[in-house]
C-alpha cells in the first residue's frame, strides 16, 4: 500500500468544502501569509484586502489562488513526469492591483527532487508572494504528531511576530531560542519551553530569514523522520521559510482515506518573501514592477536514511 506523506484529500470536494480547509498541498498566493491590517501602499495608492485572518489578511485572502480553478497542462518534453499550472488573476482580484499572469511547475526528477518553479508577470506594479502549503508527516498523513522529527533550518535570524502573528519588524538571532535549528534538534524537544513567540502561535509558525550566499537555489531545512528513515531536503532561491508545526489542526478535517488530521500531525515548510513585507520598507521587497518576470524555484528532495 502507498504511505501518503502528505496531508489531503481523495477528491476535490475535500478541497473545497465549508468551513475551508486549511491549504492543505495547496498553491499560496498572491501573497503567501500575512498583510498587516489587509492593507498596504504600492506606488503611492492605498490597497484593500480581505480580513480573513482577524484584522489581518492571509495567504491572498478568502478567495486567494488555492481557491481558484487553474489551467493544467502536462509537459513531458523533458522525458520527466512534470505538470504545469497556469492562472490569470485579474487585476482587482482579492484587492491586489494588475493582471497577473501566473505559472507553477512540479517536475519530478530521476533523483527524487520535486521541483516546484513558479513565474509570474504583472502588467502593472503589484506585490506577490508565492508558496507550496504542504503538510509533511513522513511516517504516513495519518501517523499522528510530528513531534519526533528531525529538523534543521540553515537560519541564523527569524522575524518575531505580534499576537496577530505580524512581524514585529525585528530581525531576530535565534542562538540561544527554541528557534535554533542551525543543528539538528527533534520538533518537540523544545516547543513547549517556555518563549513568548512559542506561546503567541502555540507552537512554531514564524519565519525563518536563511542563510544565504547568492541567488541561486540553495540549502534552507532538513526533516528526517527516525522511525521510517525518510527524509526531505529543502532547496530555495527565496530568502526565507516559514516552519509551521500544524497548531491549528485539530482533527476536525478528515483527509484522505477518511482519516482526521490531528494536532500537530504535520509541518510545513513554506519558502517565501517575509510576511507582511509590503509594509516594511527595510525587508527584501515583494514588489513586482509591471513587466518584469517573477522567477522562484524551490526543491523538495526525497531520501531515505538508516
Ligand atoms: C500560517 C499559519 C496558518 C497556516 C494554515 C501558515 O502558513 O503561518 O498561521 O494557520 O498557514 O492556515
């Protein structure tokens, strides 16, 4: 029988029905998780965007690309199994201003590397933000906690959130914090210490800011799951990545084969621009200028360990 590594469902319906599940596998954007108060300035002019997340908006709003139709197409030229997925979000759409045309490719290599590579045009200045919200449980979807595995973020700082889970702004050493995993450390070992940022989210959702050299893809997390021996590589070109432990899940969405999805039953590792950049100058900018191609990849290799 398959093991399913990830959380989802057997059929679209699973997707969307009420109350929305939580992203699960899904495509996050325009702007992968939070905008301060649902609103930024983009070349002088205010922009309005859905509250979905109390007074703030999140991962593109009620109706933000996870919820939308996309145009499928595979594309086998390569000899690799590769899909492609194409969707037009019309200016206005969600708030957010210009037609943005918007493009996501998985590639499955010979090496066990998903490829996920995004590209985008706008024709007129906006902001985007895109991201993959899997759910890893690498001993099977319904293996319960992920609390045993194994992970290291190859981050020396993470940006501290509000209540509301908004940066702060301040960019934050993780030596010495439960947010260190410049080493590997089990996701449980230290998620109920005591730390204000662990209390404000209930557990790890912040952002972590990578360590990086250039501008190519490179090394940003390792997870490894000690009872099965699986483990994922995580590979970017974005600066930074989101480790969430599933706080929010709790049992109430049964996923595929019926099962619920339980507290903690899964992480994700979503890379991205930092959260609510567009209303923090001094973060790397999430602009995108009318005309100028988006280009983001990010890789997850598959592997086994003893
Ligand atoms: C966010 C969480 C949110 C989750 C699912 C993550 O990217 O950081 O706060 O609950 O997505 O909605």
């Amino acid at each position: 029988l398959p093991v399913y590594v990830v959380m989802g469902f057997d059929s679209l319906h699973g997707y969307t029905q009420f109350p929305p599940p939580p992203y699960f596998g899904a495509t996050i954007g325009r702007y992968a998780n939070r905008i301060g108060g649902a609103k930024f300035t983009l070349d002088g002019k205010t922009y309005t965007l859905d509250k979905n997340d109390g007074a703030n908006s999140l991962h593109g709003g009620f109706h933000g690309f996870d919820k939308v139709m996309w145009k499928a197409k595979p594309a086998v030229a390569t000899g690799l199994q590769n899909i492609e997925f194409s969707y037009l979000s019309k200016d206005g759409e969600e708030g957010y201003p210009g037609n943005l045309t918007v493009m996501v490719s998985y590639t499955l290599t010979n090496d066990n590397d998903l490829r996920i590579h995004y590209s985008a045009i706008a024709d007129q200045d906006t902001v985007i933000n895109l991201t993959n919200h899997s759910y890893f449980n690498l001993s099977g979807h319904d293996a319960g906690e992920i609390l045993d595995h194994v992970l290291t973020i190859n981050a020396d700082r993470f940006t501290p959130v509000d209540g509301g889970l908004i940066p702060t702004g301040e960019l934050r050493k993780v030596e010495g914090t439960p947010f260190d995993f410049r080493q590997p450390h089990s996701v449980g070992e230290r998620i109920g210490a005591k730390d204000e940022q662990l209390t404000l989210a209930s557990g790890y959702d912040h952002n972590w800011i990578l360590n990086r050299k250039g501008t190519g893809l490179e090394f940003a997390a390792r997870v490894s799951d000690p009872k099965s021996g699986r483990v994922i590589e995580c590979l970017t070109t974005e600066p930074a990545i989101q480790f969430y432990t599933g706080n929010f899940l709790d049992g109430s969405f049964k996923g595929k084969d019926g099962k619920p999805y339980v507290h903690r039953g899964a992480l994700t590792l979503e890379t991205q621009h930092y959260p609510d950049s567009p209303n923090h100058p001094d973060f790397p900018t999430t602009t995108l200028k009318a005309g100028q191609q988006f280009d983001s990849t990010t890789v997850f290799r598959f592997s086994t360990q003893q």
